[in-house]
C-alpha cells in the first residue's frame, strides 16, 4: 500500500450513540445538515466517508474535541431519502483510521486520516485465543438467549483473528466507551484477550442474573400461594361466622388497646402497629415481632392505680408487727403517709435503705408496701452492668425485650406500686453502658415522669412510684445518683434488738419451717442471749437466724427417732446442739497492755473492732507497717510518728528515740485489707504508750483522725462502730468532739452501758486511755 492510499482526505459524519467496526454492515440515519452534506460529497467521489463517534450525544454541532480521534473509514452502500427528510444509508466498515487533521468547509467537514489494517498472520497462540473467544461467546449465546444461533455460525466461519474480536465485541451488550477501546486497540493479541476479559464477565453477570431471576420467581411463586390460601381462609371463615383466624385477633386487639387506658400518643402508635401487623403475614419475622410489641403495651398499666390506705395508726401497727427498732425508718414512712393524707398529691418518695447485711432492708420495703396497700414489685440490680438491663433494647435486635423497670412495672400491674430496688450499690459498667447512668432518669422526681424505655420508645410516668433502694456501702454509689435519694442508715442491731427479734420472729419462722410445734421446741431466753454472745458477730440476724434454723433441725430428728417429745433449750445444753462456742463474748483485752490500743471501724457489714500493736527493736528509727493497711492508714501512721517526734519531751519519751529504735506497727488478722480516715488517734496512743512504756486501759476503744499538730477530726460510722464496741465489752468510747451530735442515734440501751468521752486534742485521749499520761496541752 503506498503512503498516498494509506493517508487521505475524506468527509466526516460523526455518529451519536453508534460505533461501526471494520467489515460491519449498519444502517444508519442521517438527519443534521453538515452529515448530509458530507454523504452527498462523499457519493460524488468514491463513496468513502469517516465515521467517528461523538463523546457527548447532546451535541448537535460537534468541534475536534468532542469527537474521537480513532474512528472508520467506511463506504456507502445504499443511500435512501425518507419523506421527513432524513436520509438513512447503509454502510460497510472499511478500516481502522485516526484523524489526523480536520477540516472545516461552509457546509461540511472533511478530515486527514491515517489508516491501519490488521496483521493477517496466524500463529499459535493466537489460534488458541481465538478457540477460546469463539467457546466463551458460544456459552454466552446459551445463557443470553438474544444472539441467534445463526449468528454464532456466522461468526464461528472467521478466520482473521482482528475481525474475530471485532465482530463479537459489535454483538456484547458494551457501553460505548468499551466499545470505543476495543476500536482503538490496534494489536490484535491485546484485543483479543481483552475481548475474552468482557466475555467472562458478561458470562458471570448472567449466570448471577439466572440465579437471582430464579430465586424471584419461587419467593413469588411462594407468596402468590399463601395469599391465595389465605384470601380462601378469609373466605371460609367468613361463611363460617369464624372469628378465630388473624382478622378476629386483630378485632379483639384493637378491643384491649381501647381498653388499655393508654394515653393519646400511644394509642395512636399501637394501632398503627396494629395496622401494620394486620398485614403482613403470620409467617414473617417481622409479624412476631410487632404482635409481641403490641402485647407489652397492652399488658402495661397506664391508669390502673391502687388507692393508698392513709390510716397511720394502722400503717404503724404493721411496722411494728414485722420491724423490732428501726424507728427511724417508721418515722419516715408515717410522715409520707401524713403528708399525703394532707395533700392528695404527693409524688413516691425515693428512700434508699443503707446498712450492712441482714439488717431487714428488704422486708422492710415489703411491710411499707402493706402498710400503704400498694402492690409489691422487686427487681436485683446485683451485678447489672448493661445499660439495656434498664432502658431495654432497641426492637431491631434478635430477642429484644424492654428493661428491668418496665418488666418490673408489668407485674406490679398498677401506676403506683411501691417498687424495690435491691443491691443498688452493686452495679458496675462496661462497653455495653453504665446502668447507673440510666438509673439517674428513673430515680430523679423532674424526670422519670417521662421515663423512656428503647423497646417501648413511648413514654411511661414513673412518677406515682413509690422507690425504695438497698444499699450495703454507699461509696459505690456515684455521687449524682445518691444525690437523688433520700439516704436512710441503718446501723444494725443492739443485742437487746437481736434478742426480742429472734424470739417474736425468727423462732416462730424457723418453727413453722421445720414442722415444729411451740410445745415440740422450746428455746428459753437465756440461751437465745447466748447464741447471740457466743455464737454470731454481726450487724444483722441472718447468722442468728441460721444457728436458730439449725437447733430445729436437730430438734426435728431427735422428735423423728422418738428420743424425745419435748425438747427445751437452756444456756446448759446450748452446746449439745450448735458446739462449742465460735467467740468469746466481749473482745476487751484481759488486762491493760503497753502499746496495744483497741480502735473501731467501720465496714460494709457493720462495725467492728481493731486492735492495734506497736513494738520497739534497737535500730536506727525504721517504721515498719504490717496489717495488709491502705494508703490513708499508712498516712495516719506517718502522721502520729511525727507528731510523737516533735513532742517526745512533753509526752515523757526519749527525744532522740527514733536514732534508737526500729517501730513495728501492726493490725492483726494481716489478711483482710484496711484502709480508712478513723484510725489517727489509735495509732498514736498506741505509739506514745510504747515509748512510754505506760500502759493503755483495756476497757477503753476510740476512733477520731488525728492533724499533725495534734487536733481530733470527726468521723462517720459512729452508731455502727459504737455497737461494734458495746458487742465487745468496752465500756469507754472516746469520739471527736464534733461527733456529739451523733451519740442521739446510739439506743438508749446502749448508751447508758458505756462512757462517752469528747475530745478535741491527743492530749485529752492520752489522759483518758494511758495509764499515767498527763494533759500537757
């Protein structure tokens, strides 16, 4: 081919939407001026014209850059005027060409392009992409179903390798600027494989299409079926007057929702759901899933409201029947009870019962609840870290459910029940939230009148609740949810308390338990003192409940055997049946000791009492803590060595004594963590009668924080820690001055048994509790 036929000048017609191949047939229709021009100059040369396609398909009037610079050269076969005024003609795909200038005349375009024919040599490799594009476009023909097999033989009879990939790119379902690519390709080894890259695919896609074309039709196949039956089902039991199908259970839902005394807002929503339920079939998920929403709304009370019985000498009557003590709890149970009484109106108080163990908390919300004749509802917040537990879970999930408050106020069945909140204290967070954070909304009286529960998403008045909260240490409590409770301590129990609850309550329990009779059993109260003394420590009577439960016991199989009828319990025969006694009564030193001081402290069980021992060794002034102590009791320590330093001369000690000796400090039973603000003037008469070597009273315990120039700080825990001291036979308390104010809250038993000494200095414990101390303040 010489350079003149191989580059020449020819019209252009560009084309919108189409592209022609080499070897293609295609008619096309001609309708804009300057394209017509350009086939009438081209029929009145040699019939050639330069066919390239337009970028954008809007363009009516098309420049350089909106044309591809690959296109082709193609001559016309037929040309036919339509009687609008279009011309459509029939063309044939010559070659490939690339334009290489263009030219603008007045009525039309013409171009120079550069032509370009394929390779016709064969080798193997390509011989072997060729079998493999003719196999791929056979199996794409089977699962298209639009290219006739006429089509495939056809194609199948081509030789040239080009021609091949060209013809079957024309017969793909391609975007045009794929199309537009393969045109372009001028190696025939890259247009094949790239041929064959988009035949896979397409392959791919319709085998997808299949799949998804058939699981559409037996899902539609499927549900034409159910409505069918259904509608038949409608139409049966509508002949049968039968009610029993989902159109008589949507009626009666509708029935109970009116019913519910639901407000407004959350009417309208549960027939909503209701609507939507009515719809969708039995089989869906979605349909349990709204039936079961549907169902908690109904089966909430939202008017139902119990009327509360204001009389208060019935009420207190209660309180005393069940509760021995606990008159500051009654107290303030009686004064809702008036207040209401006055008022009509008052929202539930929020009371939270704090104290150790076994102190009657529990019950005691019980007796509230029958004294005001409120239903009773209790839910444990023991353990509880999921903020969910609360406020429930979003409907979207598997299994969600609403929270423990809503659950809760589903089985108290009333507006205004008294509601329990047990173990309040120990809940903890994790990822899944912080449940005390949400307890914060249900214990705060400004909001939990608009309670909003995820599951439920209406929202529910708490503010009718009566909430009663046990607690056995307040420090776990954050600050802002205490701050919403009224704080009700109590201590624990005197052993004059223990001793009248056991016998009006426990026994009688314990009696009815095991199957005993009064005059089966018969537990003489001396010996009730002495389980008491000998046989727990506590703030609570659980332990005593249990040694009681264990003398039935034994009762029950000596009456069962026939050893006895009758059996009667005395201080005497006591350990025949508990064992030899678990304490001494009374934990008092035997007699007064140097450098052994008997403190009191407070834990989450109640208070207790803490000997602590200080020793001297020749060393050079090293202080040794032991006693498995905290931080702040290490401090105290710290803190009473210094002061003991800077007035060794005015308490009679050695002034160079810490160039002398080693100081051990210990607080026995070394595996029971301590720690606490109480301890600073136990150490230190402890220490000053050490170094001293005066001895302290035996009879004596105290509890007081100590400054470094020597001022006694108050304290908490005082009741508890005063029992504590009562229970061990001390007789002598000494406590901060400014704790006066609690020695009120002690029993009046109690407090006449002990001597209750008031201090502001060290100095003033000193001459109290040492032996030969003078006051040098």
């Amino acid at each position: 081919m010489t350079e003149e036929e191989k580059e020449r000048i020819v019209p252009l017609l560009p084309l919108r939407g189409l592209l022609v191949y080499p070897t293609m047939v295609l008619h096309l229709d001609v309708g804009r001026d300057r394209s017509v021009e350009a086939l009438e100059r081209a029929m009145m040369d040699d019939h050639l014209i330069f066919l390239s396609t337009q970028k954008d398909i809007n363009i009516d009037e098309p420049t350089e850059a909106d044309i591809y610079k690959m296109g082709t050269l193609t001559k016309v076969k037929q040309m036919l005027k339509l009687p609008n005024g279009t011309i459509r003609v029939l063309v044939e795909g010559v070659k490939r060409g690339q334009i290489v200038d263009l030219h603008d005349h007045e009525t039309y375009t013409t171009v120079s392009i550069e032509t370009s024919e394929d390779d016709q040599t064969k080798t193997a490799e390509l011989e072997a992409l060729m079998r493999t594009l003719l196999n791929y476009f056979e199996q794409y023909i089977k699962l298209s179903k639009k290219i006739t097999a006429e089509t495939y033989a056809t194609v199948s009879d081509i030789e040239e390798p080009g021609r091949l990939a060209d013809i079957i790119a024309s017969h793909l379902p391609l975007k045009l600027k794929d199309k537009q690519e393969i045109l372009e390709m001028l190696n025939i080894h890259e247009r094949l494989q790239h041929v064959i890259e988009i035949i896979h695919n397409e392959k791919e896609v319709l085998n997808l299409e299949k799949k998804i074309g058939q699981r559409v039709k037996r899902s539609m196949e499927r549900t034409q079926k159910e409505y069918y039956l259904r509608e038949q089902l409608k139409a049966i039991q509508k002949e049968l007057g039968d009610k029993e199908g989902k159109t008589g259970e949507v009626s009666e839902l509708t029935k109970k929702i009116e019913e519910a005394g639901m407000p407004l807002s959350v009417q309208t929503t549960a027939l909503k759901e209701l609507s939507r339920y009515e719809k969708i079939p039995s089989s869906s998920a979605e349909s349990a899933v709204i039936r079961n929403y549907i169902d908690w709304l109904i089966s909430l009370p939202w008017t139902n409201s119990t009327e509360d019985d204001l009389n208060i000498v019935k009420a207190e009557k209660i309180l005393d029947r069940d509760h021995y003590g606990l008159d500051k709890v009654k107290e303030r149970v009686l004064e809702y009870l008036a207040v209401q009484q006055l008022t009509q109106s008052l929202k539930g108080p929020i009371l939270c019962l704090a104290g150790p163990p076994g102190v009657g908390k529990t019950s005691l919300a019980r007796s509230i609840a029958e004294s005001l004749g409120r239903n009773f509802v209790r839910i444990s917040l023991g353990g509880v870290r999921d903020e969910s537990e609360i406020r429930g879970h979003r409907r979207t999930y598997v299994g969600a459910m609403p929270g423990r408050i809503i659950q809760g106020m589903k089985k108290a069945g009333t507006i205004n029940p008294v509601f329990l909140l047990d173990e309040i204290d120990k809940m903890s967070n994790d990822f899944r939230g912080d449940p005390s954070s949400a307890m914060l909304e249900v214990l705060d009286p400004e909001q939990n009148h608009n309670f909003s529960d995820h599951y439920i998403e209406e929202t529910y008045d708490l503010s009718n609740v009566m909430f009663i909260a046990t607690a056995n240490n307040l420090a776990t409590i954050p600050g802002p949810l205490r701050d919403r409770m009224e704080i009700i301590s109590i201590a624990g129990y005197t052993e004059e308390e223990k001793l009248h609850i056991a016998k009006d309550h426990l026994l009688t329990k314990q009696l009815k338990g095991h199957g005993l009779s009064k005059g089966q059993l018969q537990v003489r109260e001396e010996a009730i003192r002495d389980v008491v003394r000998y046989y727990t420590r506590e703030a609570g009577v659980r332990g005593l409940e249990r040694q009681l439960a264990s003398i039935c016991r034994k009762t029950a199989k000596i009456i069962v055997s026939g050893e006895k009828k009758r059996v009667i319990i005395t201080e005497k025969n006591l350990e025949e049946f508990l064992g030899k006694k678990i304490f001494r009564y009374g934990q008092a030193e035997s007699e007064d000791t140097v450098g052994v001081a008997t403190g009191l402290a407070y834990t989450t069980v109640g208070g207790d009492t803490l000997q602590i021992e200080v020793s001297l060794s020749p060393g050079k002034g090293k202080l040794v803590l032991t006693g498995k102590l905290g931080d702040v009791m290490k401090e105290s320590a710290q803190t009473a060595f210094s002061y003991v330093r800077s007035k060794a001369s005015e308490l009679g000690i050695e002034s160079n004594f810490h160039e002398k000796y080693d100081i051990h400090i210990h607080v026995p039973e070394g595996a029971v963590p301590k720690d606490g603000p109480s301890a600073g003037i136990t150490i230190t008469t402890a220490l000053v009668s050490a170094l001293s070597g005066n001895v302290i009273r035996r009879e004596v315990g105290m509890t007081g924080e100590m400054t470094l120039r020597g001022r006694v700080l108050p304290i908490g825990g005082v009741k508890e820690k005063t029992l504590s001291a009562h229970r061990a036979g001390l007789r002598t308390i000494i406590l901060p001055q400014d704790n006066e104010k609690d020695i009120d809250d002690i029993p009046a038993s109690v407090r006449k048994e002990l001597r209750f000494v008031l201090v502001s200095h060290i100095d003033e414990v000193l001459e109290t509790a040492v032996v030969g101390a003078k006051n040098e303040s």
